[in-house]
C-alpha cells in the first residue's frame, strides 16, 4: 500500500485530506507537528510527504530541511497558505516537489499526489503494469486486460482490482477490502463489497475471484 504522510496541525484539513486519500486507496498518517512529520519521515514510513507550512513547533521549511539534510528522498508537496512568489520559490529551493496553495480542492491534490508517486517511481514499476497470470492492470490507463479482453475499470473498480493483483493468491475479507477501497468510515454491514466483486468478475471472469465462504475473497 501506498503511504502518504500529512504534516498538518489542522485537525480539520488532515481529516479531510486523510479520508479522501483513504477513498482512493491509500494508506494515511497523520502527524500534527513539524517534529513528529520528521521522525515519520526519517523511519521511511512515507511514499509522500503532504507539509504544511504552518505547523506549531517549527516552520515547515526548516521541518523540509531537516529532511533533506537527513537524507530523505521522499516526495514533498508543500500546503500553505503563504502564495506569495517568494514563498513558493523557498519551497522549491528548499527541496519540495511541489507546491499547493490553500484553499485547494481535493482532486487537485490528489492528481499532483499521482504526478509526484508516478514521477518517483522505480524504474521497474515504470511500465504501470500489475500483473497476475494473464491478468494485466495498467496503473495509469486504468485498464485491466484478461482472457485477451481489455476493459476500462470505474475509480471503484480499479482500486478493487489493485487491492487484489496487489495481494494475489491471498483471501481479502470484506471488511480489509471496504477499508481499503472505501475508507475506514463505511458502514461494515454494507453489501458494497459483493456488488463491485460482481462488476469486476464481469470484467475478468467469474472465475478470476473466488469466494472463499465465511472469510472473503481471492484473487486466482
Ligand atoms: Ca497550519
């Protein structure tokens, strides 16, 4: 799973910006200050940094080159609300990736999120290809190709199919599958699980995703 790592001392905006990365797929942490953002930083524990700038402790640039000067490479995307030029250019100069002023809409963030994992990526995974037999997911297309059919996969769908060509051979339950997929705020009794199961074996073969009766499901 990919981690993203929201320096933000907002409860407000970590919140919002967790549950929505949760939505996509993502795995979240959250930490209120400068000196937690680094230490999760330097324990590797992020595929993406989100940093705010105004934090409680320190500044975030000082935070970002803390960072840096402990040999993180992990993406950065400054948030704040300072937009002047020379604020941007700070954080640029001071070794963030990109930058993103407050007020922001959340799919913006969220394709420069994409932008930045993309462009970070190891040269293997460049391809954007998962595969599993001869199932094939194209990460970037958002397709998913078997028995030599290629279909377009709804968000849904596709963050399904990841879940799964991810952990092949291994039995999902519902609920590892609804928080992965959906985020943790869905409610556990919900047959949304089934449904999409039944769109995407529309799409793979019936066959592809057994059930694995009282415990989920699996990809084959
Ligand atoms: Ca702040």
């Amino acid at each position: 799973m990919t981690t993203i790592l929201i320096v933000e001392d907002e409860q407000r905006i970590a919140s919002f910006v967790e549950k929505g990365l949760r939505a996509e797929g993502f795995t979240t942490l959250w930490a209120p200050t400068g000196a937690d953002g680094i230490f999760h930083a330097t324990e590797g524990d992020a595929d993406l940094i989100v940093l705010d700038l105004g934090l409680p402790d320190i500044d975030g640039l000082d935070a970002l080159a803390s960072m840096r000067g402990q040999g993180v490479t992990t993406p950065v995307i400054v948030l704040t609300a300072r937009t002047t030029p020379s604020a941007t250019l700070a954080s640029l100069e001071g070794g963030a990736d990109d930058y993103m002023p407050k007020p922001f809409r959340f799919e913006e963030l969220l394709a420069r999120i994409r932008l930045r994992l993309r462009a970070a990526a190891p040269v293997e995974q460049s391809a954007h290809i998962l595969t599993h037999g001869d199932i094939a997911l194209d990460l970037k297309e958002r397709t998913i190709r078997a028995n030599g059919v290629t279909s377009v996969l709804t968000a849904r769908e596709f963050a399904l199919a990841e879940t799964f060509l991810r952990n092949p051979g291994a039995v999902l339950s519902r609920a590892q599958l609804l928080s992965r997929v959906w985020g943790y705020d869905f409610d556990p009794n919900s047959n949304v699980v089934d449904v999409y199961v039944r769109y995407l074996r529309k799409k793979i073969g019936t066959d592809r995703l057994e059930t694995v009766r009282g415990m989920g499901y699996r990809l084959t």
